[in-house]
C-alpha cells in the first residue's frame, strides 16, 4: 500500500504581488473590524495582534514592490 498525504492545511501560493496586497489588504480590514465589534478584551487584543501582523507583511511587501522598480 502506497503513503497517501493528506491535503488539509496545504497552502496555495498566491500568483502575483497584486493579488497578494488585496488579498492582505481585505483581511487586515477585515481583523480591525472585527476588533472594533467586539467586547471581550482578549478576542479584541487577538484580532489586533492578528492585524498588525498582516499589516507588518503587507509593508514588506510593499516595500518589496517599490524596491525593484
């Protein structure tokens, strides 16, 4: 019987930078209001964490961008 690699969990990678800054974009925006609806402190305080980490790895990206033009 052959190994078989279960799927679950497998990252796509994403084809272009543009492509990839709406898509961190729109789940940055995405955690912030979900922070800002919230009234438990720690799921607001992991919904801010979780944005600024996207938005830490959006500006690389676009300093990545900027840098080759």
């Amino acid at each position: 019987m052959e190994n078989q690699y279960c799927k679950v969990g497998a990252v796509t990678p994403i084809a272009s930078n543009r492509q990839a800054i709406h898509l961190l974009e729109y789940q940055y925006q995405n955690f912030v209001e979900k922070a800002s609806n919230i009234n438990d402190a720690k799921l607001m305080e992991f919904f801010e964490l979780k944005a600024e980490k996207i938005k830490k790895v959006l500006e690389n990206l676009m300093q990545q961008i900027f840098s080759f033009v």
